[in-house]
C-alpha cells in the first residue's frame, strides 16, 4: 500500500492530504500553481501505487476557493484514476465537491466534473 503524503498550503497551491489506510484524499485551497504538473504528479504517483491495494471505501474531498484551467485538467486526471478505480469494484469511490453556496463558478466546476465521471459526485454547498 501507499503511504501517507501531506502537502501544505501555500498562496498558489493547495493543502493536500492523502491516507491510503482510511481510503481518504482531501484537497484544499487555492490551484494557480505555474507547474500544475510539477505539483499534481505526486499525488497521481501515490494514487496510482493506492490502486494495487485500495481501501474497501475512498473518499475524495475537494474544497478549493480557486482553481486555474491547468489544475482543472491535473484534477480531472486524478478524479479519472479513481473513477477507474470505482468501476472495477475493488473500492466504493465517492467524490464531494465542497464550494461556497454563492461561488457559482465553483458549483458549475462540480457540475462538470459530476457530468465527467460515473462515481458518485455529491456537491455540498456551505455558507
């Protein structure tokens, strides 16, 4: 199994935890990070190792106030290795988009991405 990886925040990319015991990635913050690759391939680095011994669930938590159109391209490419992972049945995958419920953009983000994969997407607006 993978190991834990913690990212911290900073002013240009995102809080990134992942604990592949718990089958639990959470991702924070603001994504306006020039190397979108640089930073999110790590994380598909550990996702991909995760997919050879998955927890029996994997909760994906999104919570970004900001995300640039490269980092909107790296998300999808880790939301679609975890896709992969709920259609071949070895983990129950759910996505949650957390946004602000007056961030419109941020919403129809969500929407997008529930429109993209077949694991359940939940969004959940918060004040």
């Amino acid at each position: 199994m993978s190991e834990r990886l913690e990212i911290p925040a900073t002013a240009k990319t995102p809080e990134v935890r992942f604990d592949p015991d718990k089958g639990a990635l959470v991702i924070r913050g603001i994504s306006i990070h020039e190397n979108a690759d640089g930073f999110y391939a790590p994380i598909h680095q550990h996702l991909s190792s995760y997919l050879a011994g998955p927890a029996e669930r994997t909760s994906i938590e999104v919570r970004l106030d900001y995300f640039n159109s490269s980092s909107a391209k790296y998300l999808l490419d880790l939301f679609k290795l975890l896709d992969d992972l709920h259609a071949s049945g070895a983990s129950r995958v759910e996505l949650t988009w957390t946004y602000r419920e007056d961030d419109m953009d941020m919403e129809e983000a969500g929407r997008d991405y529930q429109g993209l994969l077949d694991m359940p997407v939940r969004l959940k607006p918060v004040r």
